[in-house]
C-alpha cells in the first residue's frame, strides 16, 4: 500500500484538548503517504444551527458546512507539514495532501472514497468518535455493506450524523471498497504491514474498531 486514504471526522479535530492524538497521528503518518479528508464536526454543525434561523435553503447549510472542512483541512496540514489541495488537484501520484469539502450535497465520506477510488486503494480508514459500528445485540466487529445499510435512516441532511455517509457507502460497496473504523494512531501504523484482503482484516481489526465491507 502506497498511499493510505483517511476520512478524518471533524468532532477528533475540534475535541478540547486533543494534542495527545493529533501528535500521535503526526507521528504515525511522518514518514508515510496519505490522503486525508477532513470533516466539519461540531463546529460545521454549530454554524449551520445559526443558519438555520435565517436561511432552510440546503446548499446554504452544506456552503457553511464545506467551509469548516477546508478550515479543518488547512490546519491538519500545517499540523502533518502536508499539502493543502482542492480535490480536483488529486491525481494517482498523490502524496501527504490534506482537503476539505467538495460541492453541496456530497460528504467529505463521499469524497474519501472518491479519493480511494483515484489512488487504486480498496480500504478507507474513517477515524471519528465512533469505533464500533454494530447490529443491535451483536458483538462482532465486522459486518458487510447490506448489514450496514440496514443501520442508517432512509434520508441524508445537511449535518446528519451517521458513521459513514450513505451515498459514500453506495460507491464504496460498488467499487469493492472496505472502510476501517479506528480512532487510535497507532492502528493506522499497524495497518501498513498487513494485506489488506478482507480475512486479513477481519483478524485485524478485533477489538480495534469494525470493518465494513
């Protein structure tokens, strides 16, 4: 694996006091390629709250959204001395860039595997505040893409917070694309000495966070 695809969630950005992970994951991706996205989090959603008094047009939330990921993206880059680029800039060469948001209506979930799609990378890496994506009374940390879309509301909205976008979900399930839930660094950095088939990842991921694939 050459280049690893992150969908980096805006609420481990903006988390008070979260040095101890950002420095961890400088330190894992120091010598390492990636491509990141970044989320809006709560900050996105705060000022599309706001909004809301004032503006129900849909593109006006996701433009405010949008705009926080690219905020989000510039300081993750200057924080891993990476590239801050606009998505039309990725190419199959591309190394240690970090970006936002794309359009209104599309995540930045949709937008990592867009990325992933690029780079010829069949995995994603979600990092967020959610580790465990489960079915009700299961405990296993590996479920598929039916399973999983069995999980999620019927619509998407501007700011709805659900693990991984449902049109992302879409794209990645017909391109044969995984999507790893871990919140720790340090799994990221095991994950560049295993083959990344999906029974390879199935042991891997124990007790780690979930593979949908």
């Amino acid at each position: 694996m050459n280049t690893l695809v992150i969908s980096l969630g805006g609420s481990l950005i903006h988390k008070h006091n979260n040095f101890t992970l950002l420095n961890s994951l400088r330190r894992v991706l120091s010598n390492r390629n990636f491509v990141i996205v970044t989320g809006g989090g709560s900050v996105a959603r705060y000022y599309q709250d706001v909004l809301r008094h004032f503006s129900k047009s849909s593109k006006d939330l996701d433009d405010v959204g949008i705009f926080v990921t690219k905020l989000n993206a510039f300081l993750i880059s200057k924080i891993l001395h990476a590239k801050y680029i606009d998505f039309k800039d990725i190419t199959y060469r591309s190394k240690r860039v970090v970006l936002g948001g794309l359009k209104p209506g599309v995540t930045t979930d949709y937008v990592a595997v867009r990325a992933a799609s690029i780079l010829k990378s069949n995995v994603v890496v979600n990092m967020s505040k959610i580790r465990f994506v489960r079915i009700k009374g299961s405990s296993k940390n590996f479920i598929s893409w039916a399973e999983y879309f069995k999980l999620l509301p019927d619509k998407n909205a501007p700011g709805i917070h659900i693990p991984f976008d449902v049109k992302a979900s879409e794209l990645a399930k017909k391109l044969g694309i995984k999507v790893l839930f871990i919140n720790n660094p340090q799994h990221i950095k095991q994950l560049y000495n295993i083959p990344f088939d999906t029974d390879n990842l199935k042991k891997f991921m124990k007790k780690k966070g979930t593979l949908i694939y």
